[in-house]
C-alpha cells in the first residue's frame, strides 16, 4: 500500500515542485499551501508513508540476505518498522504543526 499511496503522490510532488520554480509568486502559493491544515495533515501521511515504505525495504533486504529471518527476529523487525514509521512521523508533525 505505502508503495501505490508513494506513486499517487509523485505527480501531485512535480506539480508543486514545477509551481515553487515559476517564480516568486508561485513560490508563495505553494509555502502558503502549509497553511492548510489538511495539506499539512497530508504531508505528514505522506512522510509515514516514505518512512514506512523505506524501513520495510530495509527489512525485506535484510531478510534476502538471511538477517533476521527466524520468527521471532522477524516479528521484532516488523514491530521496529512501524514504530520507526510513526516516529518518523510525529518528528514530521512537531516541525509542521
């Protein structure tokens, strides 16, 4: 799922990014775009997403390599990545909100 909410938001991200450089009024909009809280709730989800999506990555890696494929390694590396995910995220939320 991380990897599909990941590619919905790449053209959404060229968008912005795309509108940030026409200039210095364009600029504006999109930091004023932080202002709303429903855009700012959204780039939080979507830094969980990345972070998620990233450690997950990082495990499945690990675990080709036969690092931590036993089950109770396992079920300690699934319980790190998502609450790796979640502190990445509310690091994200106390520099947004």
């Amino acid at each position: 799922m991380t990897g599909i909410f990941l590619a919905l938001a790449v053209p959404a991200g060229i968008y912005l990014l795309d509108l940030s450089l026409q200039g210095p009024e364009s600029y504006a909009q999109v930091v004023g775009y932080f202002d709303k809280l429903a855009f700012r709730v959204a780039s939080i989800f979507l830094v969980w997403v990345l972070a998620h999506h990233l450690l997950a990555g990082i495990r499945h890696l690990l675990s080709d390599l036969d690092i931590g494929s036993r089950l109770p390694v396992a079920r300690r590396s699934a319980w790190i990545v998502n609450l790796g995910g979640v502190a990445v995220a509310l690091l994200a939320a106390g520099a947004l909100l």
